[in-house]
C-alpha cells in the first residue's frame, strides 16, 4: 500500500520550518500578491526561490497556491 502525502499549510517562516521539522512532505503557501487570503501573514514573491531552495534540500514538495477575484 503507498503510503499517503502529508502536506501541510505554511503561511510564514515558522510555519515552514515547523511542518518540514515534524515531517511534512509537502507545503503549500500563498504570496502577499497573489493570495485570497488578503489579511493573512503570507511570503513575498521575492522569497520564492530560497522557500523552494529550503524544501527542496529537505525533500519537501512546494506548492504555490493563487487566488484571483473578480468583480463585475
């Protein structure tokens, strides 16, 4: 039987060290820029690649969540 992917939210730094620490296999995040979640701590579009850099040195997969609202 394969075995199930834990993927874990991570809103900030903390969030992202804690989840890989404790045995996520996956994260997935949102920018300041493209993010529905306007109110939420989230991570710069800047900090993509060192985020990716992170997970990616830990086995971890990154997913990069987008939102978009449209208003008529």
């Amino acid at each position: 039987m394969k075995k199930p992917e834990l993927m874990a939210p991570a809103g900030d730094w903390i969030m992202l060290l804690t989840v890989v620490k404790n045995g996520a296999d996956a994260v997935y995040f949102g920018t300041d820029q493209l993010n529905m979640r306007a109110k939420a701590k989230n991570f710069q579009i800047e900090k993509l690649p060192e985020i990716v850099e992170y997970c990616r040195s830990n086995n971890v997969k990154t997913y990069l969540t987008a939102g978009f609202c449209l208003y008529s």
